[in-house]
C-alpha cells in the first residue's frame, strides 16, 4: 500500500485497520462503514475527531448477529461510493458473517468500486480445496449446520460464523471480473479459535483493464 491510497473499509468495526492506518495513508484517503451504529459512533468520536480524512459510514443493513434492526438487506445494499474509487479495500472477518446473497452482491461492489489494477485482502473460512479439511467435527470451528450453499456453526445464528466451500468462492469472485492470487495463505482455525491468523486471507484484484 502507498501513502496516497484510496482505501475502502468493508464493515470496518471499531478501527482495527483504520488505527494502523493513520500512519500509513498521509495522503491518501480512508473510507470505512459498518452496519453497527455503535461502532460507527466510536470511529467517529475517537478516529474522525483525530483525522477528518478518515471518515466512517453507518449503513443501515440488516444482519441478525450485528443490526437486527437493520432496514435494507445486504443482498441490495450499493456501497456508497462511485465506480473504479479505490486503490486497496479491506473486508477482514466480514464475509464470515454474510449469506450466500449477500457475498455475491458484496463481491460485485467490490469489483465495481476497486479502481482496475486495485487490490483487496479479504479473510474468510474456506472449506475443502487442497488445503482446508472438508470436515470439521471435533474442530474448534465446527462448521456443521447447512446455510444455503455455505455451512454454519450455529443452527440459529448462521451469520454468527459462516464458512465457504473454497471452489465456490472462488468461482463468485471469478464471475465478478476479479482475480484471486494463488497460493492463497490459510489460516489456522482448524487449530485454534482465536488470534490475528485464525481466518484464511484472500487477495484479489481487478485487472487492469477491467
Ligand atoms: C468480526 S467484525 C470485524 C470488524 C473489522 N473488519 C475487523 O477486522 O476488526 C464483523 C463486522 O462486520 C460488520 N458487518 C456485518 N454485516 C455487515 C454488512 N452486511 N455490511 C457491512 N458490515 C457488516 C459488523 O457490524 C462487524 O463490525
């Protein structure tokens, strides 16, 4: 990353990419939102204050573990900003908390937002492919209830940790005109349930081009 980005934020919470950040992008620029007002409210009161260039959207999307009283459901939702805006994004533990809708809906903006030859680190579950257990009884993440096409750790909550067939994510990311690097770099949730490298990292990006 350059200190003149355009860095996008996807369900950006309280700041942990921003806070970093702040030292990084002199002159760039720092757009995060989140379906969490709370969260919002935080970023506003203790980042924007801090620096106005970074600034944090409330998007009023409906998600059962994070905005129940969300109104506009995430399968619908036009990130808001315009086409081709922004040099690197971040969706770090978000799309582990998305339907199968909304992550095609989520990785189409993706596509539409990133400038061609931007670039996205996205981390996630993945299941299956060469390099992730196809099962996961007896894991620490136990992905054993169906969510769609997806898998689930909780019958009730699915949004509360959802896990993707590998193949499949990568074919949605595909089908958005987006590229994923090989090898991707796996996490360790298979052994442990908490930590920075628990979630599989995904780096894609929009062809020059594009
Ligand atoms: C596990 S937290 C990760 C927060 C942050 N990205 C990080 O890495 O610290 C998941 C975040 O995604 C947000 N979120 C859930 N559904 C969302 C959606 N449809 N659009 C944007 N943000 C969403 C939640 O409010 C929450 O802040």
């Amino acid at each position: 990353m350059e200190s003149g980005d355009r860095v996008l934020d996807i369900g950006c919470g309280i700041g942990r990419m921003a806070i970093p950040l702040m030292d990084v992008l002199t002159g760039g620029s720092y757009e995060g939102f989140d379906t969490s007002k709370t969260m919002i409210r935080w970023c506003d009161r203790n980042l924007s204050s801090r620096r106005p260039d970074f600034r944090f959207t409330y998007a009023p999307i409906y998600n059962r573990k994070y905005n129940p009283f969300g109104t506009i459901d995430a399968r619908d939702y036009k990130f808001p900003y315009p086409d081709d805006e922004f040099d690197f994004a971040f969706a770090t533990s978000v799309f582990t908390h998305l339907g199968i809708e909304d992550s095609t809906r989520y990785l189409s903006e993706l596509s539409r937002v990133l400038k061609p030859g931007g670039t996205a680190l996205v981390t996630c579950f993945l299941l299956g492919g060469s390099g992730r257990p196809s099962r996961t009884d007896g894991l620490p993440f136990n992905f054993r209830y169906e969510f769609g096409p997806l898998r689930s750790t909780d019958a009730d909550e699915p949004e509360a940790a959802v896990a993707f067939p590998e193949d499949l994510l990568l074919e949605l990311v595909e089908s958005t005109g987006l590229e994923v690097d090989r090898p991707i770099s796996y996490g360790r949730w298979p052994e442990i349930d908490r930590g920075p490298d628990v979630q599989d990292s995904i780096v894609i990006r929009k062809p020059v081009g594009a």
